[in-house]
C-alpha cells in the first residue's frame, strides 16, 4: 500500500504541474535566493529534499531538462554560518544543478573560499560581465553556455551586479566589473548573429527592480536579442498565474517580448519555463515546494545532508535570552543599536554618540520565548565586527540621506531623524536631543561593512577608525544578551521616521 500511494503522489504532482514529455520542448527549472535554506523555513514551505522530489520527477518526464540557479544559494541559516557552503555546494549537486550563477552573497567568506565551492560543483557557473582572469575563480567560470535541444541553439549567459558598495571590497580582490548594459547587449548580440542561436537566456541576479542601479525591467527594456531574464537578488515572487503579480513581459528596444522570471526566495517554489522548439513560445508556472513530497524524498540524498544537522540543531539549544513576542527585523534593528553602541563605548573607552545597523545585515526574527544561540547567529550571520568611526557631521548627514532610500532604519535610541518623503532628505536629525552640526565630529559605532562603505554608505570611509571589537558581531550581541536579566521588548517604533506636521 506505501508504494501505491507514492506512485499515485507522483503521478498526481507530474500532472497537476503539467509535465508533458516532448522531444521538441525544452524545460528550464529555475531557483534564486534560495539563502542556505537546506531544510524547510519556519512556515513549512522549501527544503532542498523536497525541491529533488519535484525536479527529479520532472526530467524523468520530460526529455530535455535544465536546472538553474540566478544565485544566493548560501548565507541565511547555520548551515553556511558552520560550513562555508559545503552544505549548499553538496545539496546543489544532490539535486543536479546544470547552470549557475553567483550573487552578492557567495562572496561572504572571500573569493578562495568560493573559488573552493565552485570547484566542488557539478554545474556551469556563468558570468558575462565579472572578468575573473586575475582571480582564483579563473577557469571556474565561463561567460556563456550554448546547448542544443530539438535542432535549437539555446543560450545562457549570467549577468552580475556591480559589488561596488554591495560586496566587501576584501573579498572580491582581483575580479573587474563591466557595466550591465554594455556586456549583456554585446554579448547577446554576438550569440545571436556570430553563435547563431536561436534562443538568448540572461540569467541575472541584479534585482528585478531599483530606483538607482540596473535592474531585470531595464535590462529587458534596453535590449534586442535576449529572450528570456531568469532573475534574483530581489525576492521578487512572479506568478505568471496571478494578475496582481508583477510585470513579468516586457517589450524590448525592437518591440518583442521579453520574460522576466523570478521566484521569491528560500526555496518555497521551482520555476518551471517550458519553451517549445518548434516556434521558442513559453509557458510558465511556479511549483510550490510543500509537504505533500516529504514521502517521495530521496533517502540516499537525505543521508548524504543528516551529518551536517547535528551541530546546527545544537546551537539552536543553547539558550541566551528570553522574549515577550516574537520580535521582527525593525524591532531587532532598534535593539542591536542599542548594542553596538554599548559594545562601542566599552571598545572607545570613551564617549560614543550613537549606534548605526544597516537592516540588510539581519536576516531573521527572534521567535517568542526562548533565543537561542543558533537564533542570534542566523540573525546577524555575516562575520561583521563593531568598529567605531570618528566622522565629520556633513558627512553623517549625506549618510543619513542615503539611509533613507536604502531603507536603513538602525539606530540606537538616543536618535531621532525625520525625513520628506518626496525628496528623501532628512529634515531633521537630533543626536541626544541635540541637532546635527555640520562642522562636528562625531564618534558613531557600527559594523566594519558599513565603515568600508557597504550598503553605499560611502562617506563612512571619510572617518577615522578608533576601535573594533575582536568577536563577529553575532558573538558580541549573544554576550550583551546573555546578560538581560528581563524578557526581550524592545522598542517596535523606528526611530527614523516621515516628517508630519
């Protein structure tokens, strides 16, 4: 009766997905921002076993698969925190991943340690636009794939965001940045006409949409021969069900449609495109990746990632603090800035105005009740350091400014800053009450990302550092948490805030 009911399962997911075998249709699988998400998230959706389940069921009916990642695989959870991306590299190759590109964040641990992951990996890894050549990723990399299905040349190239401001610059050295527009039009050009593809696919991971960088829209908008942008960097979830989604077609500069595709993050969907051979017209859908596989999933597989498990769930029972609620990530923001401003003052030995986080830097919620160690850790799961930055009050103020449209909202609570939500300058910052002065200088603690001018806080590097802590930042907060005697209820309000009169 067990194996009646997997076989009915399966036959019940390959046709509610609408698999359909075809010698002249190609699919492409696509997955992004999947952040070290190797077993399901706290809603029950994702889990690299489970998204095996339905790819594994999908090339076993169809006859021309491919499986690709628009990148951020890693940094989310304690698996990479632990093991530097082993886990995700090996999950990836459990699950056959054909093509690959890298985002911001497989750059968290240095280009040696993901010259490292590459060189494990069973895929492509493509980027058109980073020359590599002075790098360890120099012959990992490639800048463009062409496979044939059906008597059709299908292209793949991988288009990359400027680290500048985004990637710490100590961890790229060597790697030189070509502008997206120049290189992804160059190239599909030279795929189009001198490769004589027939089928131009970028896969991007550049963020689908930005008020001031490159994005998928743009891209698609300023280009003739690409066909199909499989996105990520965003978590832009793109239903090509749902009418309220975003925009997924985009007319491009010769007036022919252009697919984006992107499909949240986590893992909680597959993207599956199927692209017929005979006239390369698409149908699309998102696969929701849910409990419904858990009694198909892979036993070898699940065996080859249940080593890893036991020093994650480990940390996950060291206990640290207590909590009311569970506390979001603006909540989380307020507290850490408290933090870091303490762990400041005690660095400095002196006087320190204010604490600064970018919100970027933490990555999940406290749960209500008990935060363990592995909690704090998947929170704040970059290796950050507190440093302390003496720095000129005009360039706070541009600083402030740039906070603003990043949506920076971390500060200790002895600031208070208001801003227009029209030109998105701020109309006032007070710093113990007191307004900001141009001609002062101000000794601010935050994270040595946001002192190298990450997250294009650039004036940062205007300062002078006085001090930096010799924890990661998830070590200095677990000690500062350790010693809250009370329940954790800090402050839900943010403390930069749209001026009303």
């Amino acid at each position: 009766m067990k194996k009646l009911a997997k076989i009915f399962i399966a036959a019940t997911l390959a046709s509610s997905v609408g698999y359909g075998a075809s010698a002249e249709q190609l699919t492409i699988l696509h997955t992004n921002d999947t952040h070290s998400q190797i077993d399901p998230a706290d809603d029950n959706l994702g889990g690299a076993l489970r998204r095996k389940v339905v790819i594994d069921s999908v090339r076993s009916a169809n006859h021309n698969v491919l499986v690709v990642d628009a990148g951020d695989a890693v940094q989310g959870t304690l698996y990479f925190t632990l093991y530097n991306g082993e886990v995700e590299a090996k999950a990836m190759n459990l699950i056959g991943y054909d093509i690959a590109v890298m985002g911001n964040h497989e750059f968290d641990n240095g280009i040696d340690t993901l010259a490292k992951n590459i060189a494990s990996s069973n895929a492509t890894w493509v980027s058109t636009n980073y020359d590599v050549t002075a790098t360890p990723l120099d012959s990992l990399i490639v800048p463009y794939v062409i496979k044939e299905f059906g008597g059709k040349r299908i292209a793949f190239m991988g288009i990359n965001l400027d680290p500048k401001g985004m990637i710490s610059s100590r961890n790229y050295p060597g790697m030189k940045f070509l502008d997206i527009f120049k290189a992804a039009n160059s190239t599909a050009w030279s795929l189009r006409h001198n490769e004589r593809a027939d089928y131009v696919v970028a896969i991007t991971h550049i963020g689908y949409d930005d008020p001031e960088l490159a994005d998928d829209l743009e891209l698609a908008a300023n280009s003739e021969d690409i066909d199909l942008i499989i996105g990520a960097h965003t978590h832009t979830l793109i239903d090509p069900n749902d009418s309220n989604a975003p925009k997924r077609i985009v007319k491009n500069l010769a007036g022919k449609d252009v697919i984006i595709a992107q499909n949240g993050k986590m893992g909680k969907y597959v993207g599956e495109i199927k692209i017929d051979l005979d006239n390369l017209t698409t149908q699309s859908q998102l696969i929701r990746i849910d409990s419904r596989l858990d009694s198909l999933i892979d036993k070898e597989a699940a065996a080859a990632l249940a080593p890893y498990r036991s020093r994650v769930d480990s940390l996950l029972n060291i206990r640290v603090a207590k909590t009311k609620e569970a506390l979001d990530q603006q909540q989380l923001a307020n507290l850490f800035g408290d933090i870091i401003l303490q762990r400041g003052r005690q660095l400095a030995g002196r006087s320190v105005d204010f604490g600064l986080i970018n919100n970027g830097g933490i990555r999940n919620d406290f749960p209500k009740g008990m935060v363990s160690e592995g909690h704090v850790m998947m929170t704040l799961p970059f290796n950050n350091y507190i440093e302390v930055v003496r720095i000129k009050g005009y360039d706070l103020e541009k600083i402030f400014n740039k906070m603003i449209e990043r949506n920076i909202n971390g500060v200790s609570s002895n600031v208070e800053a208001t801003y227009n939500t029209t030109t998105h300058r701020v109309n006032e910052v007070l710093i113990n009450g007191k307004p900001l002065e141009q001609e002062r200088t101000y000794t601010v603690a935050t994270i040595d990302y946001l002192a190298n001018g990450g997250d294009y806080l650039k004036w940062f590097t205007n300062g002078e550092k006085i001090a930096a802590s010799e924890n990661v930042l998830a070590r200095d907060v677990i000690n500062a948490l350790k010693r809250e005697k009370r329940a954790l209820a800090p402050d839900a309000n943010p403390r930069i805030r749209p001026f009303t009169r």
